[in-house]
C-alpha cells in the first residue's frame, strides 16, 4: 500500500492515515471490501440505509476503531455531505442493483442509482477521488463481438440504463475510476443468492435438480473477493487509472451457463436440464476483454471450480426456508 501520501490530497490526513468512504458498505461486494481495507491501515467510514439487510455482516469490523458507520440514505445531501467530510477517497458501491430488483423497484433504482450517483458527484467534484462499481451490464445486447472498454454500449434493462447513466456523469464530473465488473460469485459476510454461480450451486446442492434456460449464453464471472482486492489496486495505483473505465475480470472467467452446470456437476450431483421456457431480460450475452486493466497489473485470483467447491461447502450451512412449505 501506499507509503506516503504523494498520489492524494494531503490535507485530510489524520497520522498519515487515508480515510476512504464506502457507500453501500454493508452490502455483497462492501461487507468483503471493508475488512480488506482496515487490515491495510486504512480509516473506514461506512455508509449504508440498510434497505436489504440488517448490518451483521459488518458486526465482526467494529472491533476495529478506525471502523464507522452512518446509517443514512445516498439521495440525501445533508447525509451525504456528513459522510464526506474529510475523507479522502470514495468507494461508491450503494445501488439498487441487478436486472430483477430495478425491474421491481424502477423509481427506487433511477433516484438511487442515477440520482444518488449524482449526489456524490456533486460533493465530491475534482477534490475527492471517486471509485465507481459499474456493471459489464452496461454493454446489454452484444452479438459476435468481444466486448472491450471502447465497445458502444447498448444496456436493455433499466438496471443496465441507470449504471450507465452513474458512470457517465461521475466521469464528466469527477475525478473517478470506474470498475465495470464482470457477474459476481463467491460466499461474503452478507451473502446472496441471486447471482447466477451462487443460485446454481444453492439450487443443485438443496434440490438435486436445476433447470437452465439459454445455456449457451456466455457470461464472465468475478469472485467477489477479486472485486476487493480491485479496489485495493485502484488506491495503490489511483494515478495511473483515474479517469478511465476499466472491465475488470479475467478472460480465464469468461464461460457458458452450460459450461457452469457442468463445472457444478463435477463437485455437486444433481439432475440438470436445459429448457427453452424463458428468457434473460438483461440480455447478457457476451465475452469480455481484460487487457486493459491486466497491462497494469490486475488479475483475479479465483477461479470458478475454487469459488464452486468454496460455495458448495459454506451453504451447507445455510438453510433457507419457506414458510408455506411442508418439507
């Protein structure tokens, strides 16, 4: 990690200790990303509304005391402006995020994703750096083309619309990264399982049996520990990135939906079918590049078998159930 303070403004310092602000903090990627950035020194300030969740996956952090929280809301400025305040660095992770949940909460996604966004921007101006998680989803329906930083984007979901919407007025406001994650997996402190390699594994591990549309449809995956550890890049080399996009992933990563059935199978028995009853609404469909971020230095640590193998032995212990059910 840094050793002097050369690549940030000085004047926020506290002991010659960075300050970083995580919004979203208590979310998949945050509740990983907080305890990577206190076990390198780092002052944390966390700022979270705990819509989703009730804050537990931060609970073991608060041992820590360079480790806050303000329970508070993106969209207001007063909030904001209190989470800011001195802060050197701003890790903007708090989103309505995926194709369902905007689809369920459209109004909720735009003020939070679009207009949240712009919040942040507006406190942070050219002062403050800003790290943006952005989604590969903003490159919505690609055919025959692998997808680089400069490929146009075409995003078909309202999700996609409201990432791509954040990045660009981050990008043309302020001193900003932005990250454009491929899908993510892999067990976190506030765990989902919603994204695809984490909802199959579940699905085959307590049910025997998965039933998988569109399975030729390529994607490219992303431990969510690897989504951390990108961050910790982008401050050691904040220099080198700032005002750029990057998709950030690895080419190794970039499989079907059958490919990942069968890498399951090798490490879960279940009875697996391929149906044409439905589609992805988000139109994901595509491989990724990585080049540009790998030429300076970035590269996943994680594979899927790994991320498998560690989901299917960690949800053994989760048990999930429904209350209208008899078994």
């Amino acid at each position: 990690m840094p050793k002097s303070n050369e690549s940030f403004p000085s004047s926020t310092w506290v002991g010659d200790v960075m300050r970083i602000l995580v919004t979203g903090g208590a979310g998949y990627i945050g509740t990983t990303l907080v305890p990577l950035l206190l076990a390198q020194g780092f002052r944390v300030r966390v700022l979270d509304n705990l819509m989703n969740n009730d804050g537990l996956g931060l609970l073991p952090n608060f041992r820590n005391p360079r480790m806050e929280f303000l329970n508070g809301d993106i969209r207001d400025g007063s909030v904001v402006r209190e989470a800011m305040k001195d802060c050197d660095i701003i890790i903007h992770l708090a989103a309505i995020v995926g194709f369902p949940a905007c689809r369920k909460y459209p109004d909720l996604a735009r003020t939070v994703n679009v207009d949240g966004t712009k919040m942040i921007a507006k406190l942070a101006g050219r002062d403050q750096l800003v790290l943006f998680g952005s989604t590969g989803s903003n490159y919505g329906a690609v055919t025959d083309q692998c997808c680089t930083e400069e490929t146009p984007l075409n995003p078909v979901s309202l999700y996609g619309r409201t990432k791509v919407q954040a990045e660009r007025h981050l990008l043309e406001n302020c001193d900003t990264v932005a990250y454009r994650f491929a899908t993510a997996f892999g067990i976190s402190p506030r765990l989902r399982l919603d994204l695809l390699i984490n909802d199959f594994v579940y699905t085959a591990l307590k049910m025997r049996y998965l039933v998988v549309y569109e399975a030729s449809f390529m994607r490219s995956f992303i431990h969510v520990h690897d989504i951390a550890r990108s961050f910790l890049f982008a401050i050691e080399n904040s220099q080198q990135l700032r005002g750029h996009i990057y998709n950030v992933g690895s080419e190794s990563m970039n499989f079907s939906k059958a490919e990942v059935c069968d890498l399951i199978q090798k490490r879960v028995p279940y009875y697996l079918h391929f149906a044409d009853m439905d589609e992805d609404c988000d139109k994901r469909n595509y491989v990724v590049s990585y080049q540009k971020i790998k030429a300076l230095g970035y590269e996943t640590t994680i594979s899927i078998e790994e991320g498998i193998d560690e989901l299917a032995r960690s949800l053994e212990a989760v048990d999930i159930r429904n209350p209208f059910s008899n078994i």
